[in-house]
C-alpha cells in the first residue's frame, strides 16, 4: 500500500455489479472520487446506496467490475484488503462502539493493535480527536453512558484515530432523534472544511446542499443522477429524482 | 401468582400468620400437608443424623451398629481415605494443601477483577501449577507420587481442573470452527459437536480409557488417567462450544463489521471485539455448564479411577464398617452439595446481577 | 506462490482442505492402527461375529436370552433394556417433576419451601452417587427369608418381588396395550375435540373411551388367563429362595428411583419455568371473562406453559435416555454394558463402538423426531405469543 500516492482519484469504481443471489443489488456502477472530494448519495430505501460504500471497504464482497481505492485494486488479495481498510474510515447508522470499552479505549485500540502506534501516541491522538469531536470529557465513560449524539461523534473520532484518507460515512444521522442530528451534522461538516475526502449515505440535504460537491441520486441499484448540488436540487430533469426530493423536502 | 402482597401497616403477628398460610381453606389444607411432611422429615433426619447418632470412634464398629441412629464413626474413622485415597499417610497433607489450592482459584475466577483473558489464564494455570507440584512431588525435597496413588476428592478435583483448563480453549476453537465462513470447515465441525453431544459421557470415558490404547501408536498413548480427562474434556467441549456459539450470536454483527473498517485482522477481531463481549453474554449459561462438569467428573468411577465415590464404596466395602454405607454416602453428597450448591448459587446471582445492569 | 497464499480464495479453499484432509486422516491412521492390532491377536475384522453365539448371559432382560444366543440378539436386548429403564425412569421422573414443580409454583409459601429444598438437595447431588446409594440400600435389604411384606409386595435384597397375573405374554402385552390407550385416548380425545364441545359433553366422551379401554383389558387379561392356576400370581418364600411373582432387580429399581428422584429435581424446574412464562395478562384476562381458577389453570395456565416447556423437556429426555448407560456402574446391562462386554469378550473393538454410536444416534434422532412433531402440532398458530 502505498500511501504517498502522486495523484489520481481516491476512488474508483468501474462497471460494479453485485447480487444477492438472483437479487441484482448494483448494477454496472462506474463512479470516480476525487481527493479531497466529498461526495453525497442519496436515495430511497433498497436503492443500493449502503451497499455501494460498503463496496469501497470490502465489508462487501463485489461480483463484477474493479474497485481501486488509492492505486490499489480491491481484489482477492488480502493485502490490499488489509491496506486498503487502514486507510478508509467508516462511521456506521448504528455507532458500533465497542460496548466492553471505554470512549478513550475505542479510540486508541485500532490505531495500538492495527498501527502498532506505542500507547502514550495512540493516547494523545484519541484525546486530540475526542477534543476536536466536542466530547473530552467523556473520556472514560462506556458508551452505553453517551446518548445517541455523542456516541456518533465518538464513532467519528474512532476512525479519525486510524487518520485515514477516506471517510465513509452510512446514514450517520438516520438512528439518532431530531435534536441529536446538528450536533454531528456539524461535526462533518467541520472535517469537510479540513480537505477529508467523505463519501456520505444520507438524506441530510442540507448538509448536502452545504458541502458537496456532487451529489449522486441512487435507485434500483443505478445511479440515476449525478450532479452538483444546486444543480441536483434546483434543475433535475429526472423523474424519479424530482419525485425523491419532493418526498425528502416536501414537509 | 406470586403471593407477594404489600403488608397492610402493622398488622398484628397472628393475622399476619393467617393471611400467608390459611387464607383459603384450600390454601390450610395445603399448608398442614406441608408442614407434616417437613416436620416429619426433618424430624426423623435430626434423630437419625443427630440426637441417636454415635459420633466417637471408640466404641468402635459394633457399639455403632448398635445404635439407632446414624454411625458417624464411620467418617471419623476412614475420612483420610475418602478425601486423599491411597496417597501415603504421611504426604497427605499435601493432598489436603493442593484441594486447597483448587478452590483459592476457584473462589478468585469468581471475581469480576479476574475475568480478563490473560488473568484468568495466570490464575489458572497457577493454580494448576501449584496442585500437580504438590501432588506429584519429586522437586523441592518433596518425594515422588505418581498418579495411580492420587485419589479421592483430590483426584476428582484434578480431573475437574484439568477437565476445564483443556476443554474451554477447546471449546472456544470448536465454537469459533463451527461458526467459520468456509463451508466444509462449519460443516465438519459441526458433525464433531453433535456426534460428540449425542454420545453419553460413559461411553467416551470408556472409549478413551479402553479403546484408545489399540487405535493409537505406543508412544501416543500416555497414561489412562490423561486419557480419560482428555475425552471428559472432548465431551465439557462440545456443549461449552454451543454456549459460546450462542453468546457469540448475541453479539450485533455491526461490531465485527466496525472492527473489519478499522483494518483489524480476523484474530484481532476475534481476541479483541467478539471474545469478550460473547463470553460475557456467555456466562451463566457457562457457570451452569461447570456446574454440570463437576457433577459428571464423578462418571470416571466407572472406568476405574479411585476418585471420591469410589474411595468411599472403599471406605464402608471393607470389613467391619460394611453396614454404614449410608453415612458414607451423606458424607461424600454433603462434600458434593457444599461445591455444586455454592458454584449455581453463584451462577444465580450472577444471572440476576446482569439481568439487572442490562435494563 | 507467495502471491498466490496471499489470495482469498485461494487460501479459503487451502484451509479447509486442510482441515478436513487432517480430521480424516487422523481417523484413518486409528482405523488402521487399531485394525493391525487387532489382527495381531487374531481377530477378524468385520460385522460376522454378530451371528456368533455370545457364551455369556445377561442379568436383566426382557426377551429370552441364553448364553447361546447371537451377539445381535444380544444388541437388541440391550437396546430393549435401555429403552424400558429410560422409558420407567423418564414416566417416573416426569411425574415426580409435575408434583414439585407445581408445589414450587404454588401460592402457598410453605409448599414453595418444600419444592425447592426437594430440588436444591436432589439437582446438586451426582446421579450416579445417588445410583450407588440406592443399590446400597436396597441390596442391603433382609434376605428373602426375612423379606418385608407389603400388599403382597416382597422387599428383599435380592430384589422387589411383586404379585402378577398368571396370564400368557401375549395377552399380558395386548392388555398393558389397552391400559395405554386407556390413559392416552381421553388425553387425544381431548385435544383434537378442542373447545368446539361444551366441557360436561367432552368428559363424558373422555370417560367413556378409558372405561372402553380398561373393560378390554380386563377381558384381555381374563381370557389369556393360564388354565389351572390363580388369577394372580403372589410371590412366596420357597426353601431358600423366593418363588412365583415377577422379580425387579435391585439394579433395574436403584437406577429407576435415582432416575426419577434426580431426573425429578430437573423436570421441576423446567416445569417451573414453563408457567413463570405464561404472562400475567393471560391469566387476569381469562379471569376476568369468569372462568373459575380450575378452568383457569387448566384451559389457559396449563396449555400456555406445556408449550413453553416442551423444547427443554425434550432436550431433558435426551439426557435421562443417555443417563441408562450408568446401568455399568451397578451391572445392569443396558446398552452400553452389552457393548462393554463384547468388546470384553469378543475384541471386536472397532465394530462394538460403531454400534454403540449408530444405537445412540438412531434413539436421539428419533426421540428428537417425536417431539418435533409434538411441538408442531401444538405450536400456537401465528406469531402473536411465545409459541
């Protein structure tokens, strides 16, 4: 893996199929993502959105088509997989904190045992991402102590932790209530601001409208439409996306 | 149709009494049989175990038999032999210090402060450590005894031990084998687990000790002692493997999922995300499942081991105490019931506790 | 080649025939292993020596045996003898477990008391302890000469004796035939009738069927009666040992009673368990539409917890089927003990063991098969309760 890449997308996805048994979930993808590009996807429920991002990192396996994260293919070698893993963050609908481990713990585990980073420098990064999340102070609490909110924005800093290249975010606001949203809505919004290549699953279209740079409308495992976001939200020609929107925005 | 009432303030000692146990007639009725029969058992038990029991050696065999009660004498007489078998007299109390030994870890793997991998493993092996050091002999001036002379409860103890100590991390393998992505590798354990599980005990104690030794090249075969803990373990493994099969189902998918986007490796995930969390859930299920084991270490009278019940058939078979097999028998139960008792009562609390935590 | 383990497929596929080609040769290597041994003591592999006469008897059966008869006859008394010991124990430790289960269940405080130090003494004591005790206890027993008597009945230690009628097998059979259906028809009639018949009707229906069936095997008993002899068949003391009457080793009682006392303790609980699961507002509703309590328990309680309890009883007669094999331990010989002692006596090892498997197998499979079925047919329709 080689991380000091010269240039060339972060990622790119060509011709991409991917099934469930006869269930035909991606069909003949091809998307590229620039560095330091942020991406948002949007789409009904079923529409292949989740598991097009979980493509990127492997957590699910594709049939069909190339994936290359970085320069590296996604294949069948475990290397790259490995590889390509430590360089891609992702923050989950559901948090998936370690429930057995404290908030600092969570953080500096991956970047200990993955990184092999020495435990005080795997302890002062944790800290320095806990503090840049708005949540120090939670250091040593189990997750099960943190409401919904916080226990996303430690989700956020857990995979800062490994300082990766690329964010994957999958409907990070969707399991959390109303009041809970902004706060870690403005936690992306400031990694954003910071130059981080995201590719985000959500139906925020605010922050869509805010910090993309091209927001990509999923249905029926296609992409329908790809466009910046004024353009997307303001002039779309398609139908099935007027009607996503008008259902998203309409209330 | 619990009976848990709220008291009214203050009532009276008497109305009290009446409303727990005479409510109804029905509800009378009930409780005069019950107190009969408690009263009439506990009666008899106290006369028999107590106010007529001879309790002294030196009447010797025949005063005791003549008395009406029980012929605690007996114990008096012979309980080197139940507790240490044929362990020479005067190293025994190196037997007594290793059962000692085996219970001191026990108690401490019963604190939540131990219950990290590495520690439980560091309490264990010294506890085993120290008990086959003691048993055996042979360093540290103490002399030699090999195992055809250990008996007793502190061989029962050991076969328990040893039991454990190669069954759990093989349970584990078996668990984690079985719930493997690769078809054939899922498969062909399973067909292990289930074969194994739907054998009786007996029989691959039996196997293990007698049949074993034909199928297996001379310098494979080891002593039949090692034989038989290595299929007692065989066995604790194949149900302790579904428990933490179980415990590992309980566990979200997301959190191996979480563990895979953070780069971490198949055993990392395992080690560190899955493990605890599956054993956790695990654990009264897999105190039950020790409970069970202990229980069952005492099969290995029947291949021929001189552990505790056969120390005791022993202890009353031969000559002049022939006839208080029962006091025997009470003694080596009780000895039983104190281990048995206080591990699932521990089990209990410990179900209750996390019940609790979990709301 | 590195690049090569390097790939997942590649690998995966590595792993498991690894895994697999590992297990069978290791189990290959015992086979031959054991085979060459056993030839060196001349001892022909292969499945002929089940037509060969055994040249020992057994102690307990109930299909004739002699010494003369092949070892597959032998087998399947075995099997027979495992299946009525477990049969006994199972019947009998289903219904000490219903009396203290209930009690432990009971709104009466003293009658919970009693349930649960039944279940705390006789759970946390090893069956096969409990086994010896009651072999000790009854082979103990005075001699037949001075035997104690009650109902006819002989307390000896060599074994309980009691009165039986002086018929011929096959009637005696065809009559323990009707008592079953006697008890089992009311039972079906029960269940398949449903609610659909006002309650009164239903019972007269139940009654009726068992009085039909118990009348059968009166005649049944009556017409196989031997000529020449009285109806019932009391043992009695005859020079030095006891004559007339049907003889119940102490083996076969010791293990039955540890069985039931023990098997008991556990079947309480799940009992227990089973009505702890009915939910409190099944209970206040059927209440509240004015069933009186016995309607109660027995239209609403009773049904709700059978089937709560049904999957762990099953997995609980599993485990007493497989308890039978402690017959070893005092020599009755189930099973297991057949199997013992052919490897004994005939060295066919290998052969034996196999046996030993395919019999335990076929009677969990089938026991499991059985209250699958069971479990079906009475699983609630539906997801709308815990079924």
């Amino acid at each position: 893996m080689n991380s000091t890449l010269p240039s060339g997308p972060a990622v790119r996805i060509e011709g991409l199929d991917k099934y469930y048994g006869s269930f035909h979930a991606l069909r003949t993808i091809n998307l590229s993502v620039e560095r330091g590009e942020r991406i948002v996807i949007c789409g009904p429920s079923g529409s292949g959105k989740s598991t097009l991002i979980r493509c990127v990192n492997r957590l699910e396996q594709h049939d069909g088509g190339r994936i290359t994260v970085l320069g590296t293919e996604l294949n069948d070698d475990v290397g790259n997989i490995d590889g390509i893993r430590r360089e891609v963050g992702m923050v989950f609908q559901h948090f998936n904190l370690f429930p057995h481990m404290t908030v600092l713990e969570n953080c500096m585990i991956a970047p200990m045992i993955v990184r092999k980073r020495p435990r005080a420098e795997a302890e002062t990064t944790a800290r320095r991402f806990l503090e840049k999340v708005r949540i120090p102070e939670q250091a040593m609490k189990f997750p099960g102590q943190l409401s919904g909110g916080q226990q996303q924005r430690v989700a956020i800093a857990r995979a800062l932790c490994m300082q990766p290249q690329i964010m994957l975010f999958d409907e990070p606001t969707s399991a959390l209530d109303p009041e809970m949203i902004a706060e870690v809505l403005d936690v992306m919004v400031t990694l954003a601001s910071e130059g981080m290549t995201m590719i985000c699953v959500t139906h925020e279209m605010g922050f869509a409208r805010r910090v993309a740079d091209r927001v990509i409308f999923m249905d029926g495992g296609e992409i329908v439409e790809e466009a910046p976001p004024e353009a997307f939200f303001t002039s779309s020609r398609n139908e099935r996306t007027r009607q996503f929107l008008s259902q998203v925005l309409g209330h | 149709m619990e009976m848990v009432v709220v008291a009214p303030p203050a009532p009276g000692r008497l109305e009290d009494l009446k409303r727990r146990f005479f409510a109804t007639p029905l509800q009378a009725l009930l409780s005069l049989i019950s107190l009969a029969i408690m009263a009439f058992i506990v009666w008899k038990l106290l006369n028999w175990a107590v106010f007529s029991a001879v309790f002294t050696v030196s009447g010797g065999p025949e005063a005791c038999q003549a008395a009406a009660g029980a012929c605690w004498s007996v114990i008096a007489a012979r309980w080197r032999i139940i507790l240490f078998g044929l362990y020479p007299f005067e190293e025994q109390w190196r037997s007594a210090l290793a059962c000692v030994a085996v219970v001191v870890m026990t108690v401490l793997s019963c604190m939540p402060a131990f219950w990290t991998g590495r520690r439980i493993a560091l309490v264990w092996g010294t506890g085993t450590g120290l008990y086959y050091v003691l048993m055996k002999g042979g360093v540290l001036g103490l002399p030699y005894v090999g195992e055809e002379a250990w008996g007793g409860l502190a061989l029962t103890l050991f076969i328990f031990v040893t039991t454990c100590l190669i069954g759990f991390p093989l349970a584990i393998c078996l668990a984690l084998l079985r719930r493997s992505d690769l078809p054939w590798i899922s498969r062909t354990t399973g067909l292990i687990i289930d074969g194994v599980r739907s054998l009786p005990l007996i029989s691959i104690l039996f196997t293990f000790a007698v049949v074993l030794p034909f199928a297996l090249p001379q310098w494979l075969q080891g002593d039949k002692l090692y034989r038989v803990i290595l299929g007692s373990a065989l066995f604790f493994s194949a149900y302790q493997a579904e428990i933490v099969r179980g415990g590992m189902q309980g566990v979200p998918a997301g959190q191996e999922e979480a563990a895979m986007a953070l780069g971490m490796s198949y055993w990392q995930r395992i080690g560190r995300i899955v493990l605890p969390q599956a054993m956790r859930n695990a654990l009264p299920a897999t105190i039950n499942q020790f409970v069970i084991s202990f229980k069952e270490t005492s099969l290995v009278v029947i291949v021929g081991f001189f552990e505790i019940l056969a120390s005791g058939n022993a202890a009353y078979g031969t000559g002049e105490w022939r006839f208080a097999y029962v006091e025997v028998y009470a003694f080596i139960a009780f000895i039983y019931f104190v281990f048995v008792f206080s591990l699932s009562r521990y089990g209990a609390y410990l179900e209750r506790r996390m019940a609790v935590g979990e709301r | 080649m590195v690049s090569l383990l390097r790939n997942q497929k590649v690998r995966n596929a590595l792993l498991q025939v690894l895994y697999v080609g590992s297990l069978a040769a290791m189990i290959l290597a015992c086979v031959m292993i054991a085979r060459r041994n056993l030839a060196e003591q001349g001892i022909t592999s292969g499945f002929d020596f089940l037509y060969k006469s055994t040249g020992w008897d057994v102690n307990f059966s109930l299909l004739p045996a002699t010494a003369n008869d092949p070892y597959w006859w032998f087998f399947l008394i075995g099997i027979v003898n495992t299946l009525f010991l477990g049969g006994t124990g199972l019947i009998l430790a289903t219904i000490v477990g219903t009396i203290v289960g209930l009690a432990r269940t009971s709104a009466n405080e003293l009658a919970r008391l009693l349930g649960r130090t039944y279940v705390d003494i006789f759970r946390n004591i090893p069956l096969i302890l409990q086994v010896f005790f009651w072999y000790a206890l009854i082979t103990h027993l005075p001699t037949p000469r001075a035997a104690h008597e009650a109902f006819g009945m002989l307390l000896t230690s060599r074994g309980l004796y009691v009165p039986i009628p002086n018929v011929g097998g096959i009637a005696f059979a065809a009559a323990i035939l009707a008592v079953i259906a006697a008890i089992a028809l009311p039972l079906w009639l029960g269940r398949t009738s449903r609610l659909s018949q006002p309650f009164g009707e239903r019972l007269g229906i139940q009654l009726a069927s068992a009085a039909t069936a118990l009348a059968t095997a009166a005649v049944i008993l009556a017409l196989g009666r031997l000529p020449d002899v009285p109806m019932l068949d009391f043992p009695a003391l005859q020079g030095l040992n006891l004559q007339g009457g049907l003889r119940i080793p102490p083996e076969f009682s010791a293990l039955a009673i540890a069985i039931a006392i023990y098997g008991g303790s556990y079947i309480a609980e799940i009992v227990r368990g089973g009505f702890k699961a009915v939910g409190k507002g099944q209970m206040e509703a059927a209440q509240s539409v004015g069933l009186s309590p016995w309607r109660v328990f027995t239209l609403v309680r009773l049904p709700l917890a059978l089937r709560a309890m049904l999957p762990i009883l099953a997995n609980q007669y599993v485990w007493l089927m497989k308890a039978t094999t402690m017959g070893i331990a005092v020599g009755f010989t189930d099973f297991f003990m057949i199997v013992a002692l052919t490897i004994n006596h005939s060295g066919q090892t290998l052969e034996a063991i196999g046996i030993l498997m395919g019999g335990f197998l076929a009677i969990n499979l089938s026991l499991a098969a059985v209250f699958n079925r069971i479990n079906k047919a009475i699983a609630l329709k539906g997801n709308q309760l815990r079924g």
